[in-house]
C-alpha cells in the first residue's frame, strides 16, 4: 500500500494531543509578563530586606542597653557602681511624659538649638574658608598655622569665666564658646583635605587651559569636600559638648541648664530626660551633616549607600 501524506486539511497525528496540551501560561506575552513579575520581586525582596535591616539593627543595642539598665535599677545593685538611687527606664518615662506637656522645655530645646547652629554656621564659614587659604598660600601657612596650634589645645570650656567679662550677656558668650569648639576641628580638617589633593589634578586642568579660579571651583573644592564634611561631623559633637556645659555653667535656659537644675533639685529622672533630649538633638544635627555630605559629595561611592 502506497504511504499516504497528509494533506493541508487533514491533522497530522499527535497535533490534537498537542493543541490539548497548550495552556494560557505557555502564551509568550503572558510568560513575558510572569517574567517582568519574577524580575520585580526578585528585586524588591533585597530592598525591603535592607530597608528592614537598617530600622532593626540599631533597635539591638538600644534594647540592650534598656534591658540592663532596668535589671540593674529594679535589683538596686551595689557593686563599684550604685545603681540603688538610679532612675528607672519606667520613672524616666513618665517624667520625659511630664516634659513633654511643659512648654518650658521646648523653649530649652530651641534655645540650645538656636546656639548650635549659630556657632557651627559661624565655625564652617570661617573654618573652611581659613582652611583654603592656609592650605593654597605657603605664606598664610608660615603666618597663621603656629598661632592656630597655640590656641587649638585651649579647652573651650576654660573660655567661660572670659566670656563672661567680655561679652554683655551670657547669650552672646555662649555662642562663642560652641564656634569656638567648633572651629578647629574644621579648619584642621580643611588643611588636610587641601594637603591630601593630587597635583596631578591641578597640573591636568592647568595644561587645559583652566585659570586659578576655575581650579578651585572645579578641582580643588570638589576633591577636599570629603574631608571637609568628616571635619565638620566631627566639629557638631565637639559643638554640643561644649554648648551644654556653658549652659550649665553660664546659661539661665537651654537644655543644658535644665540637666544641672535638674541635679540641683535631686531630680535625678529629669537629668536623664535632659540627657537623653541632647543625645536625641545630637543624632538629628549630625544626621542633617551628613545627608548633606552625601549630597554635596554624590560621586563618591560611599554616598550611594
């Protein structure tokens, strides 16, 4: 018998099985699209792992910390620390609750917030711009940088009793004091940012036809910003120290004078809750420092992160 083929309009065999078998998923626009979604999860899963990573993480030591510092005051240990007249984490809430409903302590917070950034502004102006030209000009380096040394280890905490006979009020000296501690921190940091610079960048831009001015907008300032942002980090804690201990000292308000009144009146809770309220304005200066480091120094790597 002669082999029949099959024609146009007859099926070939197994092609129904087949047709059977084909089910939506297999269409290639759907499988396109379980991709895309594949794709989309696959790259959301580690975003949202490090977006909760980065809240968890510093939650540890925080809980820590409370966890010992409640066992440690509800036992009332006595060892070479006495914890038995410590505040406890509960009393210290209830008291940060009561300053909470007091508008004194928002105008303490203002008011110490009000000589910070005064004094860091006045310290980052002046301190990166002494800075440049010290580290650009050999003669400002011979002139200033021996003055600065002798000044720079002077506590500004040792200025206090000065302000107070040179200044017309404690406000005023107060600022002093935080641009004080603030300033030398910058400058230094600015020289060694100006130091640190390849000549070869300078060299490269001048062999283009670039001037002096062009150089320092275009090279210089952009190659030393990374160490001037780690000088000014820096100076924001140096600043609050200080800031603090002048209120204590020479303040009539500020957060800082609320901390040492607060001792005064043996209310030891409301020196936590001073406390804390500083390391709270502390890490959201320094947090603000450094999103504008991160902005300013966007080429780097590090600012990616």
């Amino acid at each position: 018998m002669a082999h029949m083929t099959p024609t146009q309009d007859e099926p070939v065999a197994g092609s129904a099985d087949k047709s059977k078998n084909f089910t939506p998923s297999s269409n290639p626009a759907r499988l396109e699209h379980n991709s895309d979604k594949s794709r989309q999860h696959t790259v959301t899963a580690p975003h949202f792992r490090k977006a909760a990573a980065s809240i968890a993480l510093p939650l540890i030591p925080i809980a820590t910390f409370v966890t010992v510092w409640y066992w440690l005051t509800a036992n009332e240990v006595v060892s070479w620390l006495r914890f038995n007249r410590m505040p406890t984490p509960a009393a210290v809430v209830e008291r940060f609750g009561d300053r909470l409903g007091s508008g004194a302590y928002y105008d303490d917070l203002l008011a110490s917030l009000q000589r910070i950034l005064l004094g860091f502004a006045l310290a980052a102006i002046i301190g990166v711009a002494l800075g440049i030209l010290i580290g650009r000009s050999e003669l400002a380096r011979k002139t200033l940088r021996p003055f600065l040394e002798i000044v720079r280890p002077i506590p500004a905490i040792a200025l206090v009793p000065l302000t107070i006979l040179l200044f017309p009020s404690s406000e005023q000296g107060i600022v002093f004091i935080t641009f004080f501690a603030a300033f030398f921190p910058v400058v230094v940091s600015s020289i060694h940012a100006m130091d640190a610079l390849p000549k070869v960048w300078e060299e490269a831009a001048r062999t283009m036809g670039a001037d002096r001015w062009t150089i320092l907008r275009y090279v210089v300032l952009p190659g030393a910003m990374p160490g001037i942002f780690s000088g000014l980090s820096v100076a924001m804690g140096v600043a609050w120290i200080c800031v603090v201990s002048a209120e204590m000292i020479s303040g009539q308000f500020g957060i800082g004078y609320y901390t040492w009144q607060a001792y005064g009146l043996l209310d030891y809770a409301g020196v936590v809750v001073g406390m804390l309220s500083i390391g709270a304005l502390g890490l959201l200066t320094a947090w603000v420092v450094e999103m504008i480091g991160r902005r300013v120094n966007h080429w780097l790597p590090r600012a990616q992160r």
